[in-house]
C-alpha cells in the first residue's frame, strides 16, 4: 500500500471526513472549556468516546506497562490522534471494500 493510499483512505473519503470532523469539533469543544470555565471537569471524555475501541485498548496496555499513574497530557493527546487516525484509516478502508463489491460488473450467463 503507498503513501498516497493511506492519505487517501484516512482523510479523503465522506465517511472519514465526518468522523475527522465530529472528533475535531469535540477537541475544539473541550479545548474551549478547558481554558476558560473555572472548572472543566470531564469534558475530555468526549473525544476519548469518539476513540473508543482502540483508544480503550490503548489506554488499557498503556496503564499496565506504567503502572497505576497518571499518563501525560501529551501522551494522552498523542494516543488519541493515533487512535483517532487509525481508527480514520480503518472507517477508509471499510468504505472502499464496499464501494468495490457494490461496483463490480455483473456477469451474465449466456454470452451477453
């Protein structure tokens, strides 16, 4: 697979770009209140959903090689674009398999 192919399944489809946009909307979100409510709480909560099954995953191996601590903030955000680009990737690909089924000529018998 080349470059050009993972660009394309990550970013350059409806499907991917939806979702690329959902989770940039909640970052912006939670980004916005994080600096200027006097107490954001949980609102990071929101995009980790966005990334849920892999991010799950990742945050689970992640916290048994560590240990019980606290990740980094930067580590925190940089699970989350992996795992929100992956799963971009994945969504890409899920799309064109079902693209290609659906654009498949249909043969007849007979020789028409």
């Amino acid at each position: 697979m080349t470059a050009r192919t993972l660009v394309r399944l990550t970013f350059a489809n409806p499907a991917s770009l939806i979702y690329l946009g959902l989770v940039g909307a909640a970052v912006a979100f939670a980004t916005g209140v994080t600096l200027f409510a006097p107490d954001p709480g949980f609102v990071w909560v929101l995009p980790a959903l966005l990334a849920f099954p892999l991010f799950l995953f990742v945050t689970l191996v992640h916290g048994a090689a560590l240990g019980d601590g606290q990740p980094a903030t930067l580590l925190f955000l940089a699970e989350l674009t992996l795992c929100v680009l992956a799963q971009s990737l994945i969504l890409g690909t899920i799309v064109e398999a079902s693209r290609g089924r659906l654009r498949r000529p249909i043969r007849r018998r007979g020789g028409r």
